[in-house]
C-alpha cells in the first residue's frame, strides 16, 4: 500500500478508520488552527479566494477545515461513505501554495482551493482503483490531464471519492468504497458513477469536484445533490488517465455548489490534450473564461424547447415532473420563451444507442496495457478474482461475453447513435431552440439497494451534445431533484450562462441537513430538551445529522396514549409518531424524522399530546434549544 495515503472504506477487510489517514501529518508539520470565525460551509470559491487574498484565512487552515468536516460526517455522523483515499500530503500541497502567494505569485481563482477527484481519474500521489478491490493496489505515478490541469492552476487535492464500481453504475455502490448515501435523505443513493463526488461537494468536503460522464454519471449525482454540473461537447475535456468506460462516450467534468464555481472549474479543466486526438475539435470552440457573459439576463429572449417525452407517462413521474415544471416556470419569469415538444421516433432510436456493452471490456483492457504491473489485466481477471461488489456481478459477466469488438449490435448501436443525433439537431433548425429541457431522472433517488429507475441519461452521450444539470427543487420528503439543458455542439458558454440566470431567479441551493458546519470543529451534539404536559414529562434528544429523535418517557397509569403531531399554532394536527403505549416495541425509544417533520421540530410546529382515559388530552409544544 502506497505510504501517502490511507484507505478509508470498502468491505471490512478493507476498511480503516478515517482519522487516521486525516491526522497523518505531511512532512511540513502540523496543521495550523483553522480561524474560530471562519467556517468554510457553503463558501463559494471566490468567497474562499477573497479569504485568502484579504489574510482572513490560509489555504493550508481551509484543508484543514474541509478535512474535520471529512472526519466529522463521512465515517462518522451520518456516515455517507463518499471518500475512497485522503490525500495525507494535502496540507503540505496547501502550505506551499500560500508560500507562493506570500512571495506575490497567485496562479489564478483555484489557487490553494481543496477539491475532490472521482477515483478513475488518475493521480500521481495516490491511487486510482477505480472503486474496484480487484484495483486497489494499482498505482500509475501520474496525474490524468485534467487533475494536472488543476494542479497547475493551484488547486488542493483533498482526496478521492468512491464511485459506482468502474463508473458502470448509476447508484454508487462499489467493492473498494462500499455504499455512498445521500446527504439529504441517508436512506436514498446519491446517483452515479460519480456519486461519492455529488456527495462530498454537497456536503462541503471540497468546494468543488471532478467526476466522468458515460450515461448521467455527472448529471444524475448532480440531481441528487443539489447541484451543477455540465457534460461537455464530445471532445471538449480530455480522457487521458481517467479509467475508461466506453471511449465513444466518456467525458470528464465538474460538478460545483454553483455555476459560478461550475465555470471556474471548466476553465482550469478544459481544451485540447495531444495524447486525446478528440480533443482536437475543440480547437477555437473555448471562449477566454465561462464566467464571460454571466448575467442574471442570461434568460431573457431564449427559447427553449421542454422534451415532452422525456417527463415520462407514469403515475410514478408525477411527482418529478411536477417539479421540474416549476423550475421552467421560473425560467420563463426570468425570460425565457418555452414551447413544448415532441419528436417522432427519439424514443425508439435512443433504445440500443448505448455502445457501452461492446467496448467496456476492449476499452479496460487497453488501459492495463499501458499500466505499470497492474493487479489484474481484464475484466475477466477481475470476474475470476472476485474482488468486486456483488451488485456489479451480472452486468461485468454481460459486458465481459463480447469475443471481438465489431459486432453486428456495435454497428447498430453506431447507427442509431448517428440517427439520434440526425433527430436532435433537425429538432433545434424546425423549432429554433437554443436548448431542450427535461428532468435528469423521471423518478425520486432510488432507495439504497434498490434499482434506479426513470433514467434519461443517454441523449447526451448518443449525440455528443453538451448538456448542463441544474437543481430544479425538492420533493415533498426533501429529495432533490434535477433539470437539464441540452445545448448544439459547442454551446456550453451559452448553456451556463442560461444556467446562471436561473441560479440567480430560483436560488436553488441548499446544504443537506445530515452536514450542517461544525461547532469547534466537531459535528454537533444532540440537542437536549424536555417537554411537560399536563404531569407527563418526555426527555429528548435530537441529532439533526441523523434526523433521530430520541425520547425517554414513563406512561402514567390511566394513560390512552402520548403522541406527537405536526401543526400550526392553534391547529390539532395529525400524528406523526406515537410514543406510547403498544405502537411503540418494548424498548424502542427513537423515531427517525422525515423532513417534513424536522421541519415542524425547529419551527415549533411540532407537539407533544398526551390523552387520559378521563379528562381533557394536555398538549405542550416541543421547544428545541437553539445550536
């Protein structure tokens, strides 16, 4: 195992306690004390820049601060598993950028900025398994043109995070990394393959993150996390050391809190790479900065054309649909010109358009080729060591069957990529459309260890269109939710730009409730409070990064039950939880909050009712203490 750096999840054979590998010193010595006043939760990066700039803070206390909130809640607390590796040489990298900055030399707006890289793409200082245990010791001594790119401009790489298992996934389960979850609902995925990155962003462990996109592996974790991220033309961003997929369809790119940091990101990571021969067309297609243009005015005049098909007709992508919707309302406040849509046969061509399944394992096998002593040489080695997660059993012994790589369903599956492409780009001439609009997944986030459903991940990878994930709202229960704007080639300057004008008329972005910031440098503790009515007393306590609430109580002999309800003042509302007497097993003394419920508690709209067998009910709000 390499020294200079520590595995932080897997199976329990693999498994290591975070602290460690957080408190491992770099050779540069201990990590100064992070400012009491400064908390880095939710700061933008020019927010941090101008911390830095003005002496507030230094880049070397920022890693620190996002590594406690590491140590805090991704092993610990909620436990949402969405780091693979620290980087122990992190607050080393951050000490010699603020060096460079004492000696007058700033590279740019990333400079000494902590962000986080999916674990395909390669690093020099740490390795890149891919999430796979059958990769766990392959070390390739090199950054992937993008993660270069970024040091280059000065950003800290904090460490890696888990994936769906060799980005072939959609859920975020690996044999490496274990199950990541979903910082808004801990009982939900948080989509994939770049799941633990849509994690770790939302939950401020970076402030921004790299992931891969074959099929919605950026754009569906950045649904599910509340947050930006763009898939690019084909050819845009390099592939060079990132694991491959599927290379007709992979591409690599941000994914950020907002689209202001979203456009920094693309301006460190984007343009042509020699070693990437698609990367040639994107020669004259990059503008000086994506930050060029941001207007809230962005939307003003732009007609948008909302795919119809793609909101799905089942009574389960209502509730999606609905959401989505609203957030194109307030695109059309904002400006915007929308017009519905529907085109005959986009359906139909889509099916089978996905060439991942002929070219995965061609594609893995020719990566390990040029891999200095890797552990396995294919995926059939990995199949037969069996070091891979039992969800991704079916789909590597199906995609390991091909015997050669041009098939006859490799050479329809081209064709109808061609004839996709064909639909979409007579669709934007016929209804003159600057982008199409439609929800990222037709369904809520799977629940964990069941199967997504309501995908639309595959219109952008069929047509090598560039296309930019937004957060379209909430659901009822607290889940969000994402939008797309799909772009013509070489759009995205104009696609963020839309993106940032709807950022700045429906201010979309909210920290998830399981990683709220630190109280000296810790998570918070529970919050302790009794509530008294009538004579009955209930003891609580409330950890806001689980959602439980604990209680402690004695029934009064005579007692009916003791219930808790959620309503406004002066309003007998409904019960959300009874606390005794039979409803409740012997013993049970926690109830896990939905948000709605949580909601209510720190609202003061949530109460405690306890009814006698004779005599009035006594009810009494339950009055949390403050932080």
């Amino acid at each position: 195992m390499h020294m200079r750096f520590r595995v932080l999840a897997g199976l329990a054979a693999a498994t290591v306690c975070a602290a460690p590998a957080i408190h491992s010193q770099s050779r540069a010595g201990s990590a100064a004390p992070v400012p009491a006043a400064f908390d880095v939760t939710e700061k933008s990066i020019s927010d941090l820049q101008q911390s830095m700039q003005s002496g507030a803070v230094t880049s070397k206390q920022l890693t620190a601060a996002f590594l406690e909130r590491i140590r805090a809640y991704d092993k610990a607390g909620p436990r949402l598993n969405a780091m693979i590796a620290i980087n122990s040489r992190a607050l080393e990298a951050a000490e010699a950028l603020d060096r460079e900055r004492a000696a007058g030399r700033v590279r740019g707006p990333l400079h000494g900025i902590p962000i986080l890289i999916k674990d395909n793409f390669e690093t020099a200082d740490l390795p890149t398994t891919g999430g796979s245990l059958a990769l766990a010791g392959l070390e390739t001594g090199r950054d992937a043109f993008q993660v270069k790119k970024l040091r280059d401009a000065g950003a800290v790489i904090i460490g890696k995070t888990n994936l769906h298992e060799l980005a072939a996934g959609i859920t975020t389960i690996s044999s490496m990394g274990g199950q990541t979850l979903n910082p808004y609902d801990l009982d939900r995925t948080p989509g994939g393959s770049s799941g633990g990155t849509g994690a770790g962003v939302a939950a401020n462990f970076g402030v921004a993150g790299m992931g891969s996109d074959t099929c919605g592996s950026i754009r569906i974790p950045s649904a599910n996390n509340n947050l930006f991220g763009l898939r690019g033309t084909s050819g845009l961003s390099s592939r060079t050391g990132i694991v491959p997929l599927s290379h007709t369809q992979d591409i690599g790119g941000p994914l950020a809190r907002t689209v202001t940091d979203l456009a920094l990101m693309l301006d460190a990571t984007v343009g042509a790479d020699p070693a990437d021969a698609m990367t040639e067309r994107s020669t004259g297609h990059i503008p000086r900065s994506y930050r060029d243009g941001l207007s809230t005015d962005g939307l003003k005049g732009v007609r948008i054309g909302v795919l119809k098909q793609l909101f799905g007709a089942a009574p389960e992508d209502e509730e999606v649909a609905a959401i989505v919707r609203a957030s194109l309302d307030t695109m059309k406040k904002a400006g915007a010109e929308l017009v519905d849509v529907t085109i005959p046969g986009l359906e139909e061509q889509m099916q089978g358009s996905s060439v991942i399944n002929a070219e995965f394992k061609f594609d893995l096998q020719d990566y390990l080729a040029h891999v200095p002593n890797p552990p396995v040489h294919s995926l059939g080695e990995i199949l037969d060591s069996g070091r891979y997660h039992v969800a991704l059993d079916t789909q590597f012994r199906t995609r390991n069957r091909p015997e050669k790589r041009d098939t006859e369903e490799y050479r329809r599956a081209l064709v109808k990529r061609t004839a996709v492409r064909q639909l979409m780009l007579a669709a934007f001439d016929e209804y003159q459309v600057r982008a199409f609009a439609y929800p990222t997944l037709r369904r809520l986030p799977a629940a964990i260890g069941e199967v997504q459903r309501g995908t639309n991940c595959q219109l952008s990878p069929s047509t090598g269109l560039p296309v930019v994930a937004a957060p379209a709202g909430f659901s009822d229960g607290g889940v969000p939710v994402g939008v797309e704007l799909l772009g013509a080639d070489w759009s995205e300057s104009a696609l963020v730009k839309m993106a940032y004008a709807y950022e700045q008329a429906a201010h979309p972005r909210r920290l998830p409730f399981s990683t709220p910031a630190l109280v000296n440098g810790a998570a918070p503790p529970p919050r302790k409070f009794t509530t008294k009515a009538g004579t009955t007393s209930v003891s609580f306590a409330y950890d806001v990064i689980t959602s439980r609430l604990e209680y402690s109580l004695t029934t009064p002999a005579g007692t009916l039950g003791i219930t808790l309800h959620r309503g406004q003042a002066g309003e007998h509302g409904a019960v959300v939880a009874v606390l005794s007497p039979g409803a409740v097993p012997p013993g049970a003394q926690m109830i896990k909050l939905s948000a709605a419920d949580r909601d209510a508690l720190e609202h003061g709209r949530l109460y405690l009712e306890v009814m006698p067998k004779a005599g009035a009910a006594s009810r009494a709000p339950l009055l949390i203490p403050s932080p």
